[in-house]
C-alpha cells in the first residue's frame, strides 16, 4: 500500500498545473526501457509520498532522507526528494536531485514532466519546453496528455497562445476523454467568441470532469452568451449552493 502511495498522485502533489482526476504515475523503466529492480528505498519514498500528500512535510522530508541513505541509486528516491524539496521551496537542492533521477533514468518521462512542470514555474520556459518534449516524445508513455497539458500551460504563461492551443488539442488527441484539456479548449473558444464551440467542449467535460466553481462559472458565462437564461440561471444556483466562499462567486456578474 505505501508503496503504491509513492507511485501514484505524485504530479498532482507537485502542485503542477492542471485539475484533479488524472495524475501521471513514476514509471518503473530505467535507460534501456526494462522494469527498475526493486530498492529497499521503495518503502520510504511511499512513506514519504504519504506524509507529503498530508502535507507532514518534516516527516515526509525525513522518510525521503531515509530511502537515499537505503539506496544511493534510486531513482525513485532523489525524485521524491526533489518533490519535497520544491515543496519547501529548497529550489537549488531540488534541482540537483530532479537532475539525478533524470540521470538514473534518462528516459523516465514522468521525471521529465515533473522538472518541466516546475521549471515552468520558475519562468524557465525554454528549460520546461525541452524537457515536456522529451517526455512526450517517449512511445513508452502511458499518459502523454498530462506533459501535453503542462505545456500548453507553460505556452500560454509564455504568452504564446497558438502553441498552448496546439498542446491541448494534441492532449485531447491523445485522450478524447481528458478533463484539463476539454475545459482549456472550452475556455479558449469562449474567450474568442465560439460560444457553440465551447457549449460542446463542456458538453464533453460534463461527462467525464470534476464539478469545480472554475468550470460552473464557464458553464454559466457560455450560456448566458446563447442567451439561455434558464440554464445560466441554473449554473448560478449551483456554483452559489454548492461553493458558497469559492472567488468565482465574486466573478458571476462580470
């Protein structure tokens, strides 16, 4: 179990950019593409994986400590400390330890998304393309629309809305049925005035998304432009009932 903890959730603990529902999971392939052996380290990542998504992050930082001195190789291990270490905003040592388990795993494309991911953050935006496209680019990937999704984040924080919309539209290519990148385009095209568009995009999101005040007031402003009141009206209601202190309450009349 706490095994499975560290291997799971882990893009949505680096705080990374996109919805709940979907999280890229470590692979377990080192540079010739063959399954990682077990590591006496693999207990204390997931113990750490725990802590941290409790946010215990003293003790998640000495579980990750532990699995390094358990198994100076593990890739698993310097990548769970780089995680902890950006999450006490440690920048320079969390560098080193992403820039370590990419150097046990080179072709690890879920390390590559995670540094891009924070790499991002940092304004690097060159640094973080390079290393999403790595990611992407690997056949192996299960799940290449999460990198697809942070680079297009990362492309519109650049301010380069056309490639941003590319990597989105190429995530829902990947999965027809990816939440983050159904309501990017439904957004998109309602900031652009394709009001019908975007209705079909929520349409599709409604399906398979998380119900979030984020993507009610979208609901809402969408119908409003058809001039479907009744269906606004209804939205209103429920993002007001439902997340009465969320800031979207404050942008319902905008």
């Amino acid at each position: 179990m706490l095994r499975c903890l560290c291997l799971t959730r882990l893009w949505f603990l680096l705080g990374a950019v996109l919805l709940a529902g979907c999280a890229a999971q470590p692979t377990q392939e080192d540079g010739a593409g063959g399954p990682e052996a077990e590591s006496p380290a693999d207990i204390y990542v997931g113990m750490a994986a725990a802590y941290l998504q409790r946010g215990q992050m003293d003790a998640a930082l000495e579980r990750a400590r532990r699995a390094l001195r358990e198994d100076r190789r593990s890739a698993r291990a310097h990548y769970m400390m780089a995680i902890v270490q950006d999450r006490l905003g440690e920048r320079e040592a969390a560098e080193q330890a992403f820039r370590r388990a990419i150097e046990l795993e080179p072709n690890n494309p879920d390390f590559r998304n995670a540094w891009g991911a924070v790499l991002c953050r940092q304004q690097r935006y060159d640094e973080a393309a390079a290393q999403f496209e790595q990611a992407i680019a690997n056949p192996l990937y299960k799940t290449p629309e999460v990198a697809l999704m942070n680079a297009a984040d990362c492309a519109r924080r650049a301010g380069d809305a056309t490639r941003a919309e590319t990597h989105a539209r190429n995530a829902l290519g990947a999965n027809p049925e990816f939440p983050p990148a159904l309501l990017y385009l439904a957004e998109r095209d309602y900031e652009r005035g394709e009001f019908q568009s975007a209705r079909a995009f929520m349409a599709r999101y409604s399906r398979v998304g998380e119900v979030t005040p984020k993507a009610l007031l979208l609901a809402l402003r969408i119908e409003r432009a058809l001039g479907n009141k009744k269906i606004a009206a209804v939205l209103e209601a429920s993002l007001r009932q439902r997340f009465l202190d969320a800031p979207e309450i404050m942008q319902i009349a905008l």
